[in-house]
C-alpha cells in the first residue's frame, strides 16, 4: 500500500477515498480510528488515504484532476501586495 493523499480532516480523506473509488481505484483510509484517541485536541497527519502500489500513479492523476492535490488558494506572504509598512 501507497499513501495517495494525507488528509486534513475526515472529511477531506472521504472525499479523496470517493474520487478514486469513481474511477475504480480501491481506497482506504487509515488513522480514522486514532482520531478519537485524541480526546479535545486535533490530531494532525494521522488519516491517510492508500492505494495498492501499482495503482498509485493513476490515482494521483485522478486526485490532481480533482483538484485535491493542488496547494492552498491563500496567497503567502510574499504573494500579498506590499502596503509600505513595516512591522513593528
């Protein structure tokens, strides 16, 4: 098995796991069951979204088709236009 996608959240890791399954890649989610072990705090970096190892170049084409492997839409720092501030 191969990580296909890291997800953020849940949501995000079924939303990845129901693209490849759309185009008839077996997809499973790992860490699901950890995200309780947390109590109130956020777990980050334990859902991952596997595929068998010969499948994982079509499903990050399919994902990257999704949009799902694209960067953030928020510009960084450097990308924002330069108000003439300084900080303090």
């Amino acid at each position: 098995m191969q990580v296909a996608y890291r997800a953020d959240n849940l949501f995000d890791a079924h939303l990845a796991k129901h693209v490849l399954e759309d185009v008839e890649i077996p997809a499973f989610v790992f860490g699901e069951s950890l995200l309780g072990a947390g109590g109130e705090l956020p777990l980050f970096g334990v859902l991952r979204v596997c595929v068998p190892d010969s499948a994982l170049p079509a499903a990050r084409d399919a994902l990257q088709a999704a949009g799902l492997l694209d960067g953030p839409a928020d510009p960084t720092y450097e990308e924002l236009p330069d108000s003439g501030l300084l900080p303090a």
